[in-house]
C-alpha cells in the first residue's frame, strides 16, 4: 500500500509542479508582451519615432522643393526676384501659391500637406500644418496641379435639392467662381420640370428632353443672360457673328439645361446659378488641365460643336474613349442607372444630337429624345466663396 500511495502523492505533486509551471510561463509571457508593445508604441515607441522621422523626412523634402525654387530666383544684384520666384514656383507641379500673389511673404502649399511661407530675403518658414488651408478660386485656376482640386469632393453645399444629390466635386475653377458637379446621376424626382412640361423617363434616372423642349420654342434665343451664353461661348459668339439664331431640336433641349430658373432647385444660397448639365467648352478645359492634354470644342456651325484632341490640328463630331473611364468626375462608367451624361451644348453632327459623355469615356452625341442617359446638374458657386481643406482631402465651404 505504501508504494501505491507514494505513486500517487508523486502523480499529483508532478501535476502541481507542471500547473505552476504554466501559470508563471503565461505570466513571464504577459510580461514581454506588454513590455513589447510599450516599446513599440506610446510616445516614446518604436513605430511613433518613425512615424515622427518619415514626417520630418517628408517636411525636409517639401522644403527642398522650395529651396530649389528659392535659389533659381536672385537677379545679379543677389536680390531675391519676386515675378521670377512665382514663375519658379508655379513650375513645380507639387506646389500651389495660396497667399502672396502681389508681394512678399509668398505663403505655398507642398504637397497638398507641407504650408511655408517665404520672405523677401529667401528666408523660408514652415508652418504648423494645422494651420487652416483656405482655397479660392482663383487659387486652383492659377494651380499648376489641378488634379489637386478637380474631383476633391465639397461639403457644406446646401440647395432645395440636397437630399438628392449624394456628394458635390469641384468640376472646375476660373478667376472668379468655382464650379461644382454631381458625383452620380440624378433621380426622376430630383429632375426639374420645364415651365409645362415633365421631364421624359426611361427609368429613375435614364431621362430624355422630347417633352421639355416644348417649352423652349425659340431655342437659342431662350439663352438671354451673357454668362450662360459663355459657358457655350463659341457657339454664341458664331451666332452674333452670323447674326443669327437656332430653333433646331438640339437648341431647345440645351435652352431647357441652360435654363437657371428651372434648375434653381441646384442653386443654394452659395451658389450664383446651376444648370443642368457641363457645357462641352469647360468639360474639354477641365479634362486638358487635370491631365495637361490639348482638348478642344468649337462651335462649327449654327447646329453645333466639333471637336479636337490636338489643340485644334484636327477636328470631328465625335471622339471614342477620350475620358479616363477611370475617373468618375468626368465617367460614369457604372451603367446600371444610364449610360452616360447629357452635356449642355448642341452637336454639329444632327440638328437633333445633344453632346454627351459615354460610360466608356467616349465624347459623342445623342438623340435628345433617347432616354438612354442621365443629367448631372453643375453649379457655379459664388465669387466670395472659399473652401477650407479638411484632413480627408475634401473641402469644406467657408
């Protein structure tokens, strides 16, 4: 019986030893792991300190940027050039004058993070990235990267409207105004009617004009106000040339997108006008500055434009696959609401052709009355208004 017994007092005591053993494994384990992580982590980390030197890298690189800009700009006098530094600075694509377009300092802004600020003596003072980034429209027409701005989504837009609309993006910019788009097609009932008439659908958002051009009889001679006029500027000003007007089907149903009454319920409080669509003159000057091409529209003739992707050595009616698919503030490329956008400009191809853009990035034309596409409504914003860049890349309405 004694050896049974002292089998079993040594079964269990091994079995208390090997528990014990465990537990301290685990704790000696929970031990190194928590020092691990505390040496990996925390403001005194692994991971924190080089997250801290790829910022300071990234910051010294935006530096040298301006550095070499800088250095490029002294006259023989040793004195730092003014209109020569702004020449120097706009040559770099990555960097954008936000402050000091007539005199020093000269504020610029490194890819789109890095803000410094750059005295007459060619000093160059880095400010807090928290600083707030203000935008014009006068800041991104005179950008040398537009892809910066063109397709950054906006916040802060409110119209009559707004539930319809799922995100504005900034279409475009000139001196004095900048342009927001749709980011997606709108719904039936978001649609505006014309005075009398409905708009004409397929489905929720494939829409045709073979109603609403009822209302617009006189066709061009709708378009009264001058700068509605210039968003189609060729072809008015080959109008007046010609002193003449169009009442062909394809003028009523452009009268019927130019009409700023109508699509008023785009226009907010921040807004000067909407419209229900891009006119092929700025969508061809958006696209060439975004991706630096030679893209062009021209009215041909009263019935409408042609255009050229070669800064005007050749010119058609209609060109296959000329827009990045790929980049949905000019391409839809989703064809399960339309097939592609109406334009707001008549084509030269047909008295009945309204331009387009196709879901494969081709600029073509379409019959008014084919209830195959959809509208995406364009603002133009008012003079005053300024965009705050936020951390996420978008832009939010001061």
């Amino acid at each position: 019986m004694s050896k049974i017994t002292n089998l079993k007092e040594k079964t269990f005591t091994n079995k208390g030893i090997t528990l014990i053993a465990l537990v301290i494994t685990i704790i000696v384990l929970l031990i190194l792991a928590a020092v691990s992580i505390a040496t990996l982590t925390g403001d005194n980390g692994i991971l924190t300190k080089a997250e801290i030197a790829q910022k300071q890298t990234d910051e010294a690189t935006a530096k040298e940027k301006v550095q070499v800009a800088v250095l490029g700009s002294y006259n023989k006098e040793g004195n730092l050039d003014f209109e020569e530094l702004k020449n120097n600075l706009e040559k770099e694509e990555s960097i954008s004058i936000i402050d000091g377009n007539d005199k020093f300092p000269i504020t610029v802004l490194v890819d789109s993070q890095y803000i410094f600020e750059i005295d007459e003596r060619g000093n160059i003072t880095y400010k807090s990235e928290d600083k707030k980034i203000i935008i014009t429209a006068s800041d991104i027409a005179n950008s040398q990267d537009k892809s910066q701005y063109y397709g950054a989504i906006v916040t802060g837009y409110n119209c009559t409207n707004s539930a319809g609309v799922n995100a504005w993006k900034i279409f475009y910019a000139d001196n004095n105004n900048i342009y927001l788009i749709t980011d997606d097609y709108i719904h039936y009932n978001d649609c505006p009617a014309s005075p009398t008439q409905v708009i004409y659908k397929n489905n929720n958002y494939k829409l045709s004009m073979n109603n609403v051009i009822k209302d617009y009889s006189n066709g061009s001679s709708h378009i009264m106000d001058t700068k509605i006029q210039n968003l189609n500027k060729s072809y008015f000003d080959l109008l007046t040339t010609n002193n003449t007007t169009s009442s062909n089907n394809n003028m009523k149903a452009v009268a019927y997108m130019l009409d700023t009454s109508v699509w008023s319920v785009f226009a907010g409080e921040k807004a000067e006008y909407a419209i229900g669509g891009t006119p092929v003159e700025m969508l061809m000057k958006s696209y060439s500055e975004k991706y630096k091409v030679d893209y062009k529209a021209r009215a041909k003739d009263a019935i409408g434009y042609e255009l050229s992707t070669d800064g005007g050595e050749n010119w058609t009616n209609h060109y296959y696959e000329i827009l990045d698919a790929n980049d949905s503030l000019y391409v839809i490329s989703d064809m399960s609401k339309a097939n592609g956008m109406w334009l707001a400009s008549p084509s030269m191809n047909n008295t009945n052709h309204v331009l387009s853009v196709y879901s494969n990035g081709s600029v073509d034309y379409y019959n008014y009355y084919y209830n195959s596409y959809g509208f995406r409504p364009l603002v133009c914003l008012s003079s005053e208004v300024q965009l705050e860049k936020k951390e996420d890349g978008s832009y939010q309405i001061k």
